[in-house]
C-alpha cells in the first residue's frame, strides 16, 4: 500500500486549491490508506478538516510514496522510487519546465500528469477548465468596467470585482446579476452601446465562460451576423459565440473538418480578422501551440490602431500562451496583478488600467480565484481513481504496472524512463 502525500502549493502565493479534499481523503484513511497533508496556512481545507479526517499533518512528505499536488513542484523535489501527480506542463516541451523534467527523469522518480488522463476517445477526464472560464469571465467583465472607467466611460461593470474578491462563486454571480438589472433597467452609457463581446472556442473553458456572460442581458447572434455588422445598434450588449469552423478555411477547396484541422493545422487560415472590428471584448478560450494559426495579430492590432479602426478595448486570454493566439499576451498576469495595458504602436504594455491601447487580462492560475468549488470538483473527479493508485506496484516496469487505462496513459515518466507515448520528449531534453 502506497503511503499518500498531499503537498502544499508553493509555486503562487494566491494558490490555494488541493486536488483532494478532506472528504476523500476520510474514505482513503478508512480504507487503510496513511495520508499525510503538508501544512499550509492558505490551503482552502485547513490542517484541522485533513486530521478530523484521518491525515496526519506534516512539515514535509518524505515519508510519502505517491504524492499529490496541483501545480508544478521545485526542481530538486523529487526522489528515486517516489511517484508524483501534478500539473507537470511539459507535453508541449514547455522550456521553462524541461529542467524538472530532466531531474525527474534522473532522480528515477514517476511523473503523473492530469493533463493526460483521457478516456479512450481523447477527452479529458481531470481538469479545472470549466473554473478557469467561470473566473476568466468574472475577471475580463470586471477588467471591462475598470477600462472604461479609465477611458472616462462608468457603467454598472465597475462595480464588479476580480473573482478573488468574492467569498464564493455564488456571490460573484448574484453580483454580475445585480449589474446585469441595472444594465436591463437603465441601459450602458451610449458610449459603450452595444457592447459586444465574443467567446472563442466550445470546450470547457468557453462553456465555463458563458455560464457567466449568460447572467448579463442582450441576445447571442452568429458568427456571419458579426462579421456583416447584421445586429441592432441600440442593443446594450450583444453577446457571440466564435466556433473554429466559422473562422478557419482550408486552403484547398474542401469542407472544413474538425478532426482534419487538428491533424493538419497548416492546410488551414485564419478569417477571424473578418470578426474582429466589430468586437469591443474578446475572451480567448481555445487550445492553442505554435502548430495553429493566431486569433490576435499585433500587425492586426497595429494596422486598426493607425486606421482608427480599433473598437477592442479589453482582451480577456484564458488560454494564456504568451505571443500565441493572442499575440499581445505579453505576460501572464498575477492574480495580485491580472491586468496590462498593451500599446500596439510602441509594441509595449504596462501593469494596470492606464495608456493607450488594449486592456489584457492574462491570469495564468485563473481556478485558483475560486479555490473551494474547484478543489471539490477536481477531487471529485479524481476520486474514482484514488484507491487503484494507492494499491498500485510503482516498483514494477511500466507494462507491468497496473493502474487504469487513463491513468497509466498519463504516466510520462516512470521510474525515470520516459514512457513510450512520451518518447518524443527526449528531444527537448537535450
């Protein structure tokens, strides 16, 4: 039986979510299971919930065999024989994370990705994406009233706040409804009117970004609508969901197909600047690598801005890969400070609300803004998975180690071999 670790999250001083909540851990300590919970004083569960539930409580997890945490551990972390799960961000051969990678890798530890457990059809069975959208939406529509606040325009908007502010997710959304009925009985100023705003992607980011918008008045109209300015002007808010066929055209003379875009990114083009002009508030939610065509060119942003054509005021990047769909994500943003202010003329920006030019919010940690409710749902999902863990022989090779279809397909390293699936690695490595 595998003794289970839980760690304290030490990469942000904003993140507070676990990736198993008390609760579960009660029905693994009943089972035989040793837990140990290492102390933390801003973990959403505190030390007492863990010990009330059978955990011992630690300063340090060397006594742990498989340990669990959310985001990536410090470099020199990891010991020969130990198993670790985590948000590693190393499947694209991310450069900043190769190093932990490696000293995984030479330690002769096992490296667990939630990123990777997938049913059999590819989907993702762990994830926080829906939290990112619910936060991401939250943020970008509070960010949308401080800029225009700026901008010398005041709405019911300004009176949100960033997600973080909120005690819950239910008092964020009975906040937004409370503007959305001052929005509906007295209108935005006409300065701001319509307001339209436009969610990339269908996955469950964008589904977590619309669940808010949705609190907000003002129809939905289509992508063709959008690009022929073919909407009521007197509208407060117009509201649009942007799906990748309506704006990615193959090169050849075929019908756009998913599943062909994906494999053969570069046979594609992007119309979207077809969209854009109209947009006031775009909110990125897409899966995005250097394969795929960009959304947001800072030619694009440069060439509007000299023309006098650019109505985007406020970019709200969830996906938050820097210069990718978004190319003017310059950085991501701090939780403590998720807001910059892209000038495309000097191909600049600046922290804040302040300056010419586009208001980006690029929270890289974006579920940690709504800790609680995140946590429960990502253990939740986890949980099925917890006791086969537990009982699992880490010490055997890896086709001999027997753990669910999911999660041994998540396995990228094991024992300090990369695993076959995730052999292309290597080349990153060097």
């Amino acid at each position: 039986m595998n003794r289970i670790g839980i760690r304290h999250e030490d990469k942000y001083k904003f993140e507070r979510r676990t990736p198993i909540m008390p609760e579960h851990v009660a029905e693994l300590t009943e089972n035989g299971v040793s837990v140990s919970v290492e102390h933390s004083g801003k973990r959403i569960f505190s030390d007492q919930e863990y010990k009330e539930s059978g955990a011992m409580i630690a300063d340090h997890l060397s006594d742990s065999d498989l340990i669990f945490g959310v985001k990536e551990m410090p470099e020199d972390y990891f010991q020969e024989g130990k198993a670790y799960v985590f948000f590693s961000h190393v499947i694209k051969g991310q450069p900043y994370n190769m190093q932990m990678l490696k000293n995984i890798i030479d330690s002769g530890a096992t490296l667990i990705d939630y990123e990777k457990i997938e049913d059999q059809d590819g989907q993702r069975l762990i994830f926080f994406g829906r939290f990112a959208g619910l936060a991401g939406m939250i943020n970008t529509l509070w960010a949308t009233g401080q800029r225009y606040k700026e901008l010398g325009v005041h709405s019911p908007l300004a009176g949100l706040k960033q997600t973080y502010r909120y005690e819950s997710l239910n008092d964020a959304r009975k906040s937004i409804s409370e503007a959305a009925k001052k929005i509906s009985d007295n209108g935005l100023p006409d300065l701001m009117k319509p307001l339209i705003i436009a969610v990339s992607g269908d996955g469950n980011v964008s589904k977590g970004a619309m669940e808010i918008l949705d609190l907000l008045p003002g129809p939905y109209i289509s992508a063709e609508d959008l690009k022929n300015g073919d909407f009521d002007q007197n509208q407060d808010i117009i509201k649009v969901n942007l799906l990748v066929d309506d704006y990615m055209i193959p090169k050849q003379d075929r019908p756009f197909d998913l599943q062909h875009y994906i494999n053969n990114p570069e046979q594609y083009e992007s119309s979207i600047e077809d969209y854009l002009p109209n947009i006031n508030v775009f909110v990125n939610g897409i899966y995005w690598d250097e394969n795929y065509p960009r959304l947001i060119t800072k030619d694009w942003l440069l060439r509007k801005n000299e023309s006098g054509e650019l109505n985007l005021k406020v970019i709200g990047d969830i996906t938050c890969d820097i210069h990718g769909s978004v190319e003017c994500t310059e950085t991501a943003t701090a939780i403590g400070e998720p807001v910059f202010v892209y000038d495309p003329v000097n191909d600049s920006y600046r922290m804040g609300f302040e300056g010419s030019g586009i208001a980006v919010m690029a929270v890289d940690i974006l579920p940690s803004e709504l800790p609680k409710e995140a946590s429960i749902h990502f253990s939740k999902a986890l949980k099925p998975y917890l006791m086969t863990m537990a009982v699992a022989d880490f010490s055997v090779s890896y086709e001999e180690l027997s753990l669910p279809d999911p999660i041994k397909s998540a396995v990228i390293v094991h024992r300090g071999k990369l695993t076959p699936k995730y052999s292309y690695l290597e080349s990153y490595l060097i």
